[in-house]
C-alpha cells in the first residue's frame, strides 16, 4: 500500500484496503493467542525451576489464568479462519411478498419492511426501493429494495424463507387472531462483470408507473420490465423518474436473481452432512413467528424466543441475527472437524 504506483491507482489501493480490513482481526486474534501462549511458556518453566514459595504461588496463578483464557482465544482465531462466504460484504437485495392471508398478509409485509429499514438505518446502510406494489389499505402485495453497506448480505442472508404472523387483523372485527405469512427472499448484489448477461435473452418492456389509489403514479412511461426469456424470470423497476436508471437497477436485479438460482443448483448437489443447520434459506421454509397477543418472536431454526416483539419490529434485531450466526459458525467448526 506504500509503493508509489499502487497509491497512485486507487483501484488497486482500494482492493489492498479491503485485504487488509479482513487480515486485521485474525492477525490480532492470533496474537492474542501467541501471547497467552508464551505466557503460559514462561509461568511452567518459572514453576519448574522457582523454588520460592511465593514466587510460585505468582507463576501457578499466571499459568492458570493463561490457561483459562487460552481455549476462549484459539476458539475466536478458528472463527475468523473459517471459510468466508464470498458474498458477505456485498450490498442485499431483499424482496417481501404477501403470502397467506389476504390484506392482513400485505399489511404484514409492510411491517416488515419498515422492520428492515429501521434495522438498516441503525447499521448506517442506505435503503432504496427498486419496485413497490401497494394495496389500498397501505398493505404491500410485493416489495423490492436495496440495502447498501459494508457487510449488508452477511446479516440479512439468514432471512430468507416464510415469516409468520399471529395477532388480531386490523380489518377483524370480533377481536380473533389470525395467521398470515410473508415471504422474504434475499440475494447478493451482483456484478455485471462477475455475470453477464446475454441481452440477446432478455426482453425490455417500457410502462407506466402505477400505484394504489393513484398515490405515487409516474406520469411519464418510464417504469421498467425485463424478462429473461429462458428462464421466464421477471424484474420490474419503477421506484426512479429516470427510465435510463430504472433499467440498469432492473437489469442488474435480473443478473442478482439468476446468479442466486445458479448458487442455489449448485448447493442442491452438495451432501446433507455439509450443509448449514441454521436453515437452508429456501423460500418455502418457515423460519420465523411473530406472535402479537403474546409479545414474542420465535426463530424456529434455533430455536430462539425473545419477549420484545414492539422492539424487534422497530429493528432490534441484532439479538436475533447474532444467534443465526452463532450456530452457523458452530455448525461450520464441527464440519471442520
């Protein structure tokens, strides 16, 4: 990074940056374990050749503490050396739609949405909708957006799959609680360089923006439709004035969509003993409860209740993602082995 050409060429400054951002933690957790190792050397020999009683009591209480901290930092070292999903750092594209259970679902959808703003907001990442089909009763049919920031994928990825809902619907009128779901899908952003698309496949269709009620109509047909023709994969973008924009967010939505669906064939042919037992992230899997009349969320994965339901829609939820990655690492060391 000191060399003259490099720092002249911010590119390959910028990728050192980043290189040297991720080496940093592991070369200050092993350290942390060379020094608690060399303290425990010197206490042991201390203890084999002192034969002053107090200056042994000092070395055997020096060598006991080493020991007792030495398995907590070799634990934290194995943790940063285990094998990094290359995606972690990549900015998220989330995608929310109403499932089952009609308005109640679509105005679900919409609590979850601004759930994952809030948390967004708290991470310092920056939130931009790429598509937005709204009911009238300010639900949400279906949701796009982009989370961009340091890290983004690596918290949201374990998202992905069916989130249920338990509490009385705003439209129910003799107090009964009622089940909807949600489904979340999450994918890393991807780069045009990394998948290329082949727009002989893909058609472009140009609309005008629409909205529920009237609320947010574009005026100008400037709204976006890509179709993967092969695969029949569908992008809309019309949350930009700027058609020119609407199209490259859309085009590279599409990319991000048919990069996850190859990652995921790829994954299918992997043995079970590999995979993750936090959850595979499937669409169809429920991974979550939020249950209103009695103030939880359950996340059915590892089995986590917390009783702060109000907090967790405002964004708490650190809590929650903390133990998904937990017992993702846990899982990963002992297939390490």
């Amino acid at each position: 990074m000191e060399d003259p050409d490099t720092y002249g060429d911010p590119a390959a400054y910028g990728a050192l940056a980043k290189e040297q951002r991720e080496l940093e933690p592991v070369v200050a957790a092993w350290r942390a374990v060379k020094r608690l190792r060399a303290r425990a050397e010197e206490a042991e020999a201390l203890l084999a050749g002192e034969t002053d009683p107090e200056m042994r009591a000092l070395a055997k209480e020096e060598l006991d503490g080493a020991q007792a901290a030495l398995p907590e930092a070799e634990l934290a070292l194995k943790k940063l050396l285990l094998p990094k999903d290359p995606n972690d750092s990549r900015n998220v594209i989330v995608e929310i739609r109403g499932g089952v259970g009609g308005e109640e679902s679509a105005l679900f959808a919409a609590s979850l949405y601004r759930m994952y703003s809030m948390y967004a907001e708290r991470r310092g990442w920056a939130v931009s909708i790429a598509n937005l089909n709204e009911t009238d009763l300010g639900g949400i049919k279906e949701i796009s957006f982009i989370v961009e920031g340091e890290g983004a994928y690596s918290r949201f990825k374990f998202e992905s799959g069916v989130h249920r809902v338990q509490r009385v619907p705003e439209t129910e009128t003799q107090g009964r609680v009622h089940t909807s779901t949600v489904t979340v899908a999450v994918l890393p952003e991807t780069d045009e360089v990394e998948f290329k698309l082949d727009m002989s496949q893909v058609r472009i269709d140009v609309f005008r923006s629409s909205g529920a009620g009237g609320q947010k109509v574009n005026k100008t047909s400037s709204a976006i439709r890509v179709t993967h023709i092969p695969t029949g994969t569908v992008v809309e973008c019309q949350d930009e004035r700027s058609q020119y924009k609407n199209k490259a967010r859309a085009l590279s939505i599409l990319a991000s969509r048919l990069a996850q669906a190859e990652r995921e064939k790829q994954a299918a042919g992997i043995a079970d003993a590999r995979r993750s037992q936090v959850g595979t992230g499937m669409r169809n899997e429920r991974i979550r409860t939020y249950n209103f009349p009695q103030g939880r969320v359950t996340d059915h994965r590892i089995g986590l209740t917390v009783y702060k339901i109000d907090a967790v829609m405002d964004g708490d939820l650190d809590e929650i993602i903390d133990g998904l990655v937990t017992a993702d690492q846990a899982e990963k060391l002992r297939q390490e082995g």
